[in-house]
C-alpha cells in the first residue's frame, strides 16, 4: 500500500503490481496517473474525469462568466495529457484502470469533542486564505472570487445583524491558515461554518466543519459518491448566506437536527473508517491479485 501526492509533478512509484494499492492524494485536477494501469487500484482525492473544474450549478452561478470560462479552458488543457496517455495505456494492456473516488477529509483531525451549539461562542466563523501559493494570475481564480463573495456576505451579516457574532480571520497562505493556534478551537465554536470551495471544487473546510459538530454551508458540491446525503446547506451564491443563515439561528431546533446529521454524514461517508471500507469495496471489486514489480527505486 503506497500513498503518493500529485502535485505538480507526478510521483514515480518504487513497485507496482496487482498487490498494490495507491492513495494519490492533492491532485485538484482530476487527471488520471501514469501509473494507473499498473496497480490494483488507485483510490483518489479530487476524482479522475473530465468533470467541470470551475462550474459550480447553472452558468449564471459562475459570475464573472468570461474569468471562469478561461479558467476552465487552462484546467482541461492541464488534464489532456495524462486523459490522452491514458487512452493509449488502456488500448495496449485492453482493460481500464480501477479508481475509486475517496473524500478529502479534514486537513488535521479536531481533538476535542463536538460542544452543543447553544454553548458555542461564534454563529458564524471563516479562516482561511484568498488564493493559492505562488499563482498570482491575472485572471482571478474562482477561489479567491468565490471567496471575496463570501467575506462580503459576511461582512453585511456583521453589520445588518450586530447580535449575531462574526468571526474573519484571513491568512496569506493555506499553511498559515490551517496551522495557525486556535483554528481546531475555533471550528469547534462555531455554529454555522460557510466552506467557500477551494483551488478546486471541493475544501477540506467541510469535512472539518463536519467533524468539529459545526453545521456547514457550501456552494453546490460535485457529485461524489462520499457526498450522498451531505446535510450541509447548499447556496448557489454566496450573496444568499444572510438570509439563509438569518433563518438557520432562528431555528434552534433544525440547528441542532443539522448538526447531528452532518456528525453522522461524517462518521458514515467520510471518516477514515468509512474510506477504509470504501477501500475494502474497491478491492474486493478488482478480484485480482498477484506479485508486484519491484522498480528498484
């Protein structure tokens, strides 16, 4: 069992085989490894296919529709490689290769337990940077846009609402952000936790929102087998989170229903139990076995 991260540049395995498992972890474009058909399965973050990269719902979700657009096109471009190298692997040894799709998860784990909501200090939190390391672009990526809306969205929730308590904390760098003192304690007080998409269209944000008992509000999430029954409060703007959180605060009962279910979502889908189990489906699903290639490395 080999874990390997994909980014930038794709990892040379040091054996292959049909006893091997790959984990590719922190490939946010979904391309398909070199290595692929010569293991038994490879179970990856951020999927495999030529899914949208920038779409989030209908296009007049997007905003900023032409920004989007390009960055779609740069994102395609991006997997064609490894989509055509695919192909011809597939051709040659005439079967495809087994991918199975694993969530994220939560960037560190929460330590302490789930507080009820009523006993939390923040109704609303977000900590977090504006854009990826080192890709300043001058097209702005749908991360940082996606994300501006968010902070002003917020922002208005501070002003319109000043007894409803707000927390913004923003970082130069993802790093900064995730390991910063207070981050896990912060996630853990708060009630409701917007998870505003990442380089890609899924965060880390979310899983720990649900694994820290916060009840999570996302744009729309891709169609992964992992997010079936995802309790989170799905908004196609951002410009809609006042009102939707307006109306969750003033409904305790549903809040703490929510946050059951988002506890429970994560235990069943997206707990390393659950993807360990994921796991064990996809390999049983292969029902192949055999030595492995030892590469020398």
């Amino acid at each position: 069992m080999l874990v390997a991260w994909f980014w930038g540049v794709e990892p040379v395995l040091p054996y292959t085989g049909d006893d091997v498992i790959v984990f590719c972890l922190g490939d946010e474009l979904g391309r398909k490894p070199n290595y692929s058909h010569d293991v038994n399965l490879v179970a990856k973050t951020g999927g495999w296919t030529r899914r949208p990269f920038v779409a989030l719902g209908p296009i007049r979700s997007w905003g900023h529709v032409p920004a989007a657009a390009l960055q779609e096109l740069r994102a395609q471009l991006l997997r064609l490689p490894s989509a055509v190298a695919s192909m011809v692997r597939t051709i040659r040894h005439r079967r495809r290769p087994h991918f199975i799709e694993i969530p994220l998860a939560p960037w560190s784990f929460p330590t302490g337990r789930a507080a009820p909501l009523d006993a939390r200090r923040y109704d609303l939190s977000f900590a977090g940077n504006m854009i990826n390391e080192g890709r300043r672009r001058w097209v702005l990526p749908q991360k940082t846009r996606s994300r501006r809306k968010l902070i002003a969205a917020l922002e208005e929730i501070a002003r319109e609402r000043p007894d409803v308590r707000v927390e913004i904390r923003l970082f130069d760098s993802f790093h900064d952000a995730k390991l910063v003192e207070g981050y896990e304690e912060l996630m853990l007080q708060t009630r409701l936790a917007p998870c505003p998409r990442g380089g890609f269209r899924e965060t880390y944000r979310l899983f720990e929102a649900a694994a820290s008992g916060c009840v999570p509000i996302t744009e729309p999430l891709p169609q992964r087998r992992y997010y079936e029954g995802c309790p989170a409060v799905q908004l196609g703007s951002w410009s809609l989170l006042p009102a939707a959180a307006f109306r969750l605060l003033a409904d305790p009962e549903q809040l703490r229903n929510r946050q059951q279910a988002a506890l429970e979502w994560w235990s069943k889908r997206c707990s390393p139990k659950a993807t360990a189990m994921l796991v064990a489906e996809g390999i049983g699903e292969t029902g192949r076995a055999g030595a492995y290639h030892d590469r020398g490395q």
